[in-house]
C-alpha cells in the first residue's frame, strides 16, 4: 500500500455498481383496512350460514392455497428488486418514459407479455419499472398486456376451463387494447396532472 | 409437465437469469438487490395472506349463480354493461372467473358480453386490484390504471360484435 487514496476510482462506473438507496414503503393503509373489514364481515356471514365448520374448511383450504403462493411472492420480489436494479434509469426513461412515444407502449406490451408468472410477478415489475422511470402509460400498457394477453394465465387458466377456440380468439380480440391503455393513459395523464408530467418532461 | 410447473421453471429462472446480471455488476448490487427483494417479500406477506385466506370467505357469500344470471342471451350494450359491471365484481380466483364465463357461454349466453365478463374481469376484478395491485403498486397508479381500464371491455365487446364468434 503506497498511497491511501480515498477519492473512489472511476466515478462513472461507480454509479452504476453503487446500489440504489431502498423504496420507500408503504404503512399499512386504508385499502388494507377496507379488506379487512370485508373478510370479517364475510368470514361471520359464513359462519352464521355454515357454522365453524364451515368457516375452518375454508380456513384450511385457503391456508393450503398460501402456501403454495408464497415461494412465487418471494420470487416476485426479488425479480422486481433485481430489476429495479439492473436497468439503467436513462435507458429505461427513454424507452419507456413519458417521451417514449408508440414505441414506448409496444416495448411495454411486449414486455408484459413475455412476463412469466402470475400477479406475484407482474406488479412488483410494474412497481419497479415506475421506479426506475418508466410513464403511468408504458406501465399501463405492461400491465394491461400481462392481464390479456400474457400466457401465463391463458396456458394455466383460461384454456383448460374455457377451451383453446375461445381463448386464442378472445387474445386476438385483445392484442390492441394495452397500446390503446396506454395511449388513453398518457392521454389522460397529462391533462390530470399537468403539474407532475411537466416536471417529468424537465427532469 | 404441468403447466403450473412450467410457470414456477419459467419464474424462477428468470429470477436466476436476472440475479446473475446483478452479481455480475458486483457484490454489492447483488446484495442491496437480495435486501430490497426480501425487505418487500416480508411487508407484503400479511397484506397478501390476509387477501388470500380471506378471499374464500368473500367468495362463499358471493354465489357465483348470482353472476351467471346476469349474463343473458341478448347482446345489447346494456347487457355488456351488466357483464362488465359482473367481471368487476366477481371475487376468487380465475377458476371462478373463466367457470362463469364458461357456464355463460354453455347456457346461451351472447359472446359478446361474455367477452366483456372476461376482459373486465381480467382488467380490473375488484379482489386481484385490492388484493395483490394495491400492495405492490403506488395506489395512485392503481386508481389512474383501473379507471382508464374501464372502456375497454366495451371496446372488445364492439370488436367481437364486428369479427363474430370464435
């Protein structure tokens, strides 16, 4: 050791590996108030109707379905962490921001898509392209795309229950919906908050 | 293989995919990735049992019967109005929703407004909104997302009026 230098080396490579400061997160809030309320309401309407038996087989029924989704929370989780830190916020902010124009939202519905998994995946990816700079419309048109026509639900869900025919159909119906979602998004989004989307445009 | 299978290879992959690109961009990546990704898993977990446990009990008191009812036989845009107003409220998971929009289709019920059922349902089912888009999304992007959702189940409703049945 010659010199101790404590100026770090290379300051535009360290940007890049230096990891992103933590979201913020949300406290327990009124929507989850709003639900709680629902499930004691319906879990004593239940109870009245079918007793405690009634209210514990599906107690053990849906304790079964939890855990079944946890592992699949946890790797959405940590698909929407490693993204959020990965992409290059420039990159993303043009390419899926509010400047990103039609081909903003055909990245975005490319994008939800091709996402594997079920909500578990697609909102905390949703989340973490918001965070990293992508326009309400980019992720509307994402998040559309994966309630639509992403194949995860279709291949799982909809053709086992509803039948190939009407499930291709039903997806060819849908294909131009999430770019017009997120057209009507960014539509919308600058007439509502105009204040927001011209601070965006400056930054 | 199962395609449930398939889905948790696919996921898991690409968190495997994913997270070596983060390795590579350095340890410490990796690591804030890794705390970031767990510190999340653990805030949503009560929020996420809570709506998954409870979801069973909302379902019980909503009789999937009641939804079936209201998609008829005659395609009117009222009637794509109820089914969107149906596909909003149907609570459970896509077992119940595509079931009713099976049964539906088997007792006569007009395509397009079984159409609009699914595609609302799929849009903005009140249960997956407060359930798993609330938790994970700024509520802000929600409300804006579900709200400029709302035409559009009557958009594809108008498309398979125009191309026909599948």
């Amino acid at each position: 050791m010659l010199e101790s230098s404590p100026k770090p080396p290379a300051p535009a490579e360290d940007a890049e590996s230096e990891p992103r400061p933590g979201r913020a997160r949300k406290p327990i809030g009124w929507s989850t108030i709003i639900i709680a309320a629902l499930v004691a309401v319906s879990a004593a309407l239940v109870w009245r109707r079918d007793g405690t038996d009634g209210v514990l087989e599906i107690l053990t029924h849906d304790l079964s379905l939890f855990g079944g989704i946890l592992p699949r929370v946890l790797a959405g989780c940590l698909l929407g962490a490693f993204i959020s830190e990965i992409l290059p916020h420039e990159k993303v902010s043009r390419s899926l921001g509010p400047k990103s124009g039609l081909m903003g939202l055909l990245i975005g519905t490319a994008f939800g898509a091709i996402l594997p998994g079920g909500p578990f995946t697609a909102y905390p990816v949703a989340s973490a392209l918001l965070a990293v700079g992508a326009d309400f419309g980019a992720t509307i048109a994402m998040v559309v795309s994966w309630t639509l026509i992403g194949y995860g639900r279709a291949v799982a869900w909809e053709i086992p229950i509803m039948g190939t025919d009407f499930t291709l159909w039903r997806i060819l119906i849908s294909l131009p919906l999430p770019v017009l979602a997120g057209a009507l998004g960014r539509f919308v989004y600058v007439r509502v908050y105009p204040k927001r989307a011209g601070d965006e445009e400056a930054a | 293989m199962s395609a449930a299978l398939l889905i948790d290879i696919l996921l898991w992959g690409s968190v495997f995919g994913v997270g070596l690109i983060a390795f590579r961009r350095g340890p410490p990546v990796f690591k804030a990735s890794l705390r970031e990704g767990s510190m999340d898993f653990i805030n949503i977990v009560p929020r996420i049992a809570l709506g998954v446990i409870g979801s069973g009990y909302i379902a019980a008191i909503i009789p999937q019967e009641v939804i079936t009812g209201w998609l008829g036989p005659d395609s009117g845009w009222l009637e794509v109005a109820t089914a969107v107003v149906a596909g909003a409220a149907t609570p459970g998971g896509p077992v119940i929703g595509f079931s009713i929009g099976t049964v539906a289709l088997k007792s006569g019920g007009g395509v397009p407004q079984v159409v609009a059922y699914v595609v609302a349902w799929a849009l903005f089912a009140f249960q997956r909104v407060i359930l798993w888009e609330i938790p994970f999304m700024p509520a802000r992007f929600v409300w804006f997302r579900c709200a400029v959702s709302v035409p559009f189940p009557f958009v594809a409703a108008a498309i398979a009026m125009v191309i026909g049945k599948p």
